[in-house]
C-alpha cells in the first residue's frame, strides 16, 4: 500500500508517513524499504491504536528512533510539519557529500 500511495501519488503528495503505532517498529521499517519516507514520531497519551488493539506502544525515544533508521541506511532527521529539514541527526561528517545530498531522509 505505501509503494503504491508513493507511485500514484507522487507530485501531489510526496511524503508518505508509517505508522509503527499501528505496524510496531519492525513492519514499519519494512514499509519505509517500500515507499514510506516518514516514520512518525511519539505520540503522548495515545489512546485510538490502544483502544483498536495496538500493541507497538507510544512511546519510543528518539535515540531508539535513529537506530532504527540507521539500521536501514537511511538518515535520521528532524522535519517539521511541512516536511522542510530542521536537524541532522548524525553529523553529515558520518557521509559521503553525496550520501548526505541524495539520501533518503526518515
């Protein structure tokens, strides 16, 4: 669904965000290797995927959320609600100039 909702609606919307509330935290890395480009954030007090039977949790820290990433090769970084870089997570020393220009940002 996600490679998909990047396929059909690219130009339009161009971020596609995984839930890991809904997935857990596995799922929702393999949905980030297919399409999904955001991987959400914590939430606080989150009770509608709890309530529908989520068990993934609502919270994870954000040094759990890096590891997460890196373990994809991908680079962790801080955006905000209109998707525009706020902060490197790792310092762009740790890549290549090229790596840090094309690389996929979740």
């Amino acid at each position: 669904m996600h490679a998909l909702a990047r396929l059909l609606l690219a130009g339009s919307i161009n971020n596609i965000q995984v839930s890991w509330v809904k997935l857990n935290r596995k799922l929702s890395q393999l949905c980030l290797h297919a399409g999904a480009n955001d991987y959400g954030g914590t939430l606080m007090e989150e009770n509608i995927s709890r309530e529908a039977g989520a068990t993934a949790g609502q919270y994870t820290s954000p040094e759990d959320f890096q590891s997460l990433i890196l373990e994809m090769v991908r680079i962790p970084a801080e955006r905000n609600t209109t998707y525009s870089r706020i902060h490197i997570k790792r310092p762009l020393t740790e890549f290549t100039e090229e790596q840090a220009r094309e690389a996929e940002f979740a």
